[in-house]
C-alpha cells in the first residue's frame, strides 16, 4: 500500500574514561579555590542566572526581580540583579614535555593538570563557548586546535587531551639548558667587564649579546606555541596555561606574551615538591621547596589580568601545610 524511507543515525559508540587523579587540589597558596573548572563571570548585569548584586528598588524594576529578604531586612525594596551570560573564547596550552612525567600512571602532572583541561573544555560545551587547544611537547605542537564552538571540534579536544602522555625523556636529552634572565645576565656581564683572567675573557662575549636571551627563550616549545597561536586570537580571549614548574624562567616570558591578546591569563602549575616519586620525604625540606614555589606563582598572579593556581595532590599539600604550620607554632613559642 506504500513504502517508506527512514534515515537513521550513527552507529552508537561506548567511549571508556580514564579514572581522574585523586585528591585533585586547585588553589593558590594553599587555599583551595571555590569556583569550579572553567566557570567564568562576565562583567555585566541583567537577567542572567548568576546573582550579582543587591541594590535599591528604582521604577521601572521588575517586581520578578525583588529580594523580599533583602527588602526586609534594610526596610525598602531592594532588586537583586544577575550576571547575563556572553560567550567567552578560551585557548587551552597544555604543556606535556618530559618533566610532566613523575610517578605512576595516573599520578603523574599531567593527569592532574590533564583533569583542569578537561574540565574548561566540558565547561566551553555546556555553554556553547568557542574553545580552541593547544598541546606541547618537547619537539613542539603535538596537536593545533583553533578556537571553536562546534560540538564535534569540542569531542576532538577531548579525545585529544585523554591521549597525549609526557614526552619520552630520552627525546630530551640534546635541548638547550634554560636561558638565563635578562637581570641575571646583565648582573654577569658588568662582574666579567672587570675580570681580567683568561676564564673572565672567554666567558665575557656569551654575556654581550643583548638579543641572546630573546633567541634562547623563543626557541622553548611552550612559549613558541604561544606566540604563534596569541598572533591569531582574538583580542578578549581567555589563555589557560597548564604546565609545572620546572622552566621558570619560561613560564613567565609566556605569561608576558599570553598578556598581550589582553584577555585573562590563567596559569595553572603543579609544583614539581608535591609530586616527588615515593612520598614528601623529609617534610621540612618539602616546605621549603613549597615556599621558594609559592614565591614564584605570587610573581605571576602580581601581573596585571594574570591569576595563577597550584595544582596537585590534596593530601600532600595538606602534608606540607600542617608542617609549615608547626614551624610557626614553634617559633612564636620561641
């Protein structure tokens, strides 16, 4: 009596996850942070879904929008306002050289730093925002996602970032020592100007080129990434860099550079102290190594639109926090 053509979908497919670093901590000196992964706010008020603030009642204010809590209590209307929801591009670098390896499988920085990742990219999905990646090993670009919004470009970054591992340490073995900075340079240059020994004399032309340290430092795969992909962002963007803490010096002229698009700069790092094979070890020297970090994530987070985290294992930074805690204790006894 009639026919009928029906068109089905894709085959369906079972993805198995890998199970997430346990314990993950995110905070900044210690102090766990309260948003969640990749949440953002917007600068602006309306009629979004995230209150804002509190103010007085003016005509022509919905009466939808009255706090009869507030109203209440201050004794004359007042309307709470919320945040409206824009889009926000966001460009993920995820750094996974060879120091990203420590530990056993599933404990290493890069699953810790890999869970941030995905969390931004499962935050850019519920949300439709445009997210783009980045990932970085030692030989450079592992894998080049341009900024999207397109569901199946977000599935991509995913599948991507659940499949890279450190690079192999044995690759590393013939790179260049990290540069030495700028102030350190010129400190060694204005000493060898006055040693007159045969060690001085040698020494003083590596110290005399005044673009030596801009060579060294582009040629690093991290911050090469960043200045190839920040030419093309646009100007509002978000950068979230997930890396740790070996490459100082690095770090901060990629920071420097990620500033540049002026959008948020979010560094995420996990201290090499808290992810020492075997354990803390001896607790007092893993403070201190905390400390000399912790020093280091302040001088980012100090620059302007820039907020940086560590990340890593809660148990162990409570671990060094209790012993840092002792150690004051003890000394106000004294």
């Amino acid at each position: 009596m009639f026919e009928e053509s029906i068109t089905v979908g894709p085959t369906a497919t079972v993805t198995v996850q890998p199970r997430g670093s346990r314990n993950l901590h995110v905070g900044e000196g210690g102090n766990p942070v309260a948003a969640g992964i990749g949440e953002h706010e917007t600068g602006q008020t309306g009629s979004g879904l995230e209150p804002e603030e509190v103010r007085q009642y003016v005509p022509g204010d919905t009466i939808r929008n009255i706090d009869w809590k507030a109203t209440a209590r201050l004794g004359e209307p007042h309307v709470r306002e919320f945040e409206t929801e824009t889009d926000r591009e966001t460009v993920l670098f995820v750094d996974h050289r060879a120091s990203l390896q420590t530990s056993q499988t599933g404990e290493t920085k890069l699953d810790y730093l890999r869970q941030i990742g995905l969390g931004f990219v499962e935050n850019a999905r519920e949300h439709t925002d445009p997210i783009g990646c980045y990932t970085i090993g030692d030989e450079g670009l592992t894998g080049s996602f341009r900024p999207s919004a397109d569901v199946d470009q977000q599935l991509s970054i995913r599948q991507h970032l659940q499949s890279i591992e450190p690079t192999d340490q044995s690759e590393t073995e013939n790179h260049q020592s990290s540069p030495t900075e700028p102030t350190r340079a010129q400190q060694l240059q204005q000493r060898l100007t006055v040693d007159e020994t045969a060690f001085g004399e040698q020494l003083a032309p590596y110290f005399d080129r005044p673009n030596a340290y801009v060579e060294q430092v582009l040629d690093r795969p991290l911050l090469s990434a960043i200045q190839s992909a920040t030419a093309r962002l646009d100007g509002t963007s978000w950068s979230v860099i997930l890396t740790d803490d070996q490459e100082r010096t690095e770090l901060r002229e990629a920071v420097k550079l990620a500033r540049r698009s002026q959008g948020r700069v979010l560094v995420f790092i996990a201290p090499t102290v808290l992810y020492e094979p075997g354990g803390l070890g001896n607790l007092d020297d893993a403070y201190d190594r905390y400390m000399d970090f912790e020093q280091f994530r302040q001088s980012l987070a100090s620059m302007d639109r820039v907020t940086a985290f560590e990340v890593g294992p809660a148990d162990r930074m409570s671990a060094v926090l209790a012993r840092g805690q002792t150690e004051w204790s003890n000394t106000r006894r004294h």
